[in-house]
C-alpha cells in the first residue's frame, strides 16, 4: 500500500530544505498569521493509485501545488521570479525517499497564468510527481 503520509512527509521535508531561501512557507492546517509581503502555500494532491498489471506495481500519481503570493502592487516579476526557483528546486529526475517510499519528478513543473486574489497577486506552481510500490 502507497502512504500518503510518507509521500506527504516526504515532500514537505525536501521543501523544507530550501526555506531559508524563500520566502514563508505555509504548511496545510498550521495557522499562522500571514505575512505582509509575499509567501509560499503548500499543498500535495494526490491522485488516485493505478494497478500496473495482474500481481504488479501500484503507481499513484499526484502533483506539488506551491501558490506564490505577493501583496498586490509589487508587479508580476516577482512571483515569476520566485516560481522559477521552486521549479529549479524540482528537476525532472528528482526523487524524494520517505521511509520506503520513492516520490519520483518524472515531468517538468509549470506554472499557471497570476490571478488576483484578494489584496495577493498569485502564481501556482504545479509540479507532477508518482510513487510506484
């Protein structure tokens, strides 16, 4: 069986890695109060889990959903800038071990058209990922 809490876990540490070079990083269900010129939103969808063959693998697939926000008026390079580097830190390739569980980046991330939202302007970052077990 595929853990979610590994993969989760997993994905959430690799992240955490890096968060001393950008900026907030709000975890699902932490509350926090939220700062007052950009962040980062951090959730994991996965997918539902595929048989692989009679007796074989189970792949489920899933995606890293990073939404930059910056206050509104700071203009549209800076969540650009900072979708760039969180693709950078997810390269085709990469991949994540939890406690038995290998998070595979087999798919370049991407990033989706800004939106205003709110008093935020927005980017999301999506970036592909399947586990096989």
């Amino acid at each position: 069986m595929i853990s979610i809490k590994n993969i989760t876990t997993g994905i959430f540490s690799y992240l955490a890695n890096y968060s001393a070079s950008l900026p907030d990083l709000y975890w699902p269900n932490v509350n926090k109060e939220l700062p007052q010129y950009e962040y980062i939103k951090v959730d994991i969808l996965p997918g539902n889990t595929q048989s692989l063959g009679v007796k074989s693998l189970d792949r489920t697939p899933g995606i890293i959903q990073l939404m930059v926000n910056v206050a509104d008026g700071v203009g549209s390079v800076r969540p650009l800038e900072i979708a760039d580097q969180l693709l950078g830190y997810f390269p085709r390739g990469t991949e994540i071990n939890e406690s038995g569980t290998r998070i595979r980046i087999d798919k370049a991330g991407y990033t989706a058209p800004a939106m205003q939202n709110g008093t935020w302007y927005s980017v999301a970052v999506s970036i592909p990922f399947y586990v096989l077990k």
